[in-house]
C-alpha cells in the first residue's frame, strides 16, 4: 500500500505545475512541489500564471493578463501586459510557489500561496484574481 506522502509525491510529479524527476541535476536544483493541495478546481489562467513561473517566462505570465489588467502587489500598482512583463521578470522569475490554498469564486479565484523569491525564504500570501474571458484582469497580492 502506498503511503499518502508517496501519493502525494507522485500527484504533484504528474502536475504540469512542477517539473518532477528521481535524481536532481547537477545544474539544476530540485523543484520543491509547487501544489500541496488539489489543483483540479484551480482556474486555467491562474495555472497559466503558476507555469509560466515554475517554467521561468515572464513572457507567457504576462500573456496569462488581458492587455490593460492591473496587479496590486501589497500597495503598488502594475498596469499593463508591458509594465506586468517588467516587474515578473523582475520580482517573480525564478521564485517558487506552493499552492496552499483554493477558492473558486464567481468571476475568478482567490490562492493562498507560499513564494519563496529566488527559490529561498519566502512568505505565505494571499492572491485574488479576477478573470474574465480566460485571462487575469486583476490580481491583488497581500501577505497573508
């Protein structure tokens, strides 16, 4: 019988959220799991915004925003697919995140995620995405 952590192991390998292998690469660190929880109810564009950070394109994270979205980060305000490529590049590209949390609502979702910026530290926070016709028109990032 399979433990639960081998399950668990095995669900986050198969997800397309995290690059999975036996043995880490010499020149690659091993990815941490990106989901610690089930990512079937997660929204298509909130998982186009996670890939694209697990695979380190701020381009295809900026394609995952309509062209005038906003992000609040804490108290800043990105407007724009060109200023949103920017600060991703920036202040996301090459972070890692945990999916903790889930909640689906009417009109988007709100994650409570674990980013650990350049891979280290981190901190848990709180991600609201209001989405509409498949791309993120707002995203306001708090810490939690």
């Amino acid at each position: 019988m399979r433990t639960r952590a081998a399950l668990a192991a095995a669900f986050v390998c198969a997800s397309p959220l995290a690059a999975c292998s036996d043995e880490p690469s010499p020149t690659t660190p091993a990815a941490p799991p990106i989901s610690s929880i089930s990512t079937e109810s997660l929204d298509p564009a909130a998982r186009r915004y996670l890939d694209a950070v697990a695979n380190r394109d701020a381009d295809a994270l900026a394609a995952a925003f309509a062209p005038d979205a906003v992000v609040i980060d804490v108290s800043r305000q990105i407007r724009g697919r060109d200023a949103i490529r920017t600060w991703a590049a920036a202040e996301v590209i090459g972070g890692i995140y945990t999916l903790l949390g889930n909640t689906p609502r009417p009109g988007g979702t709100t994650m409570l995620v674990r980013f650990q910026p350049g891979g280290t530290g981190g901190f848990n926070a709180n991600y609201s995405f209001d989405i509409a016709d498949n791309l993120i028109t707002r995203a306001d990032l708090q810490y939690a």
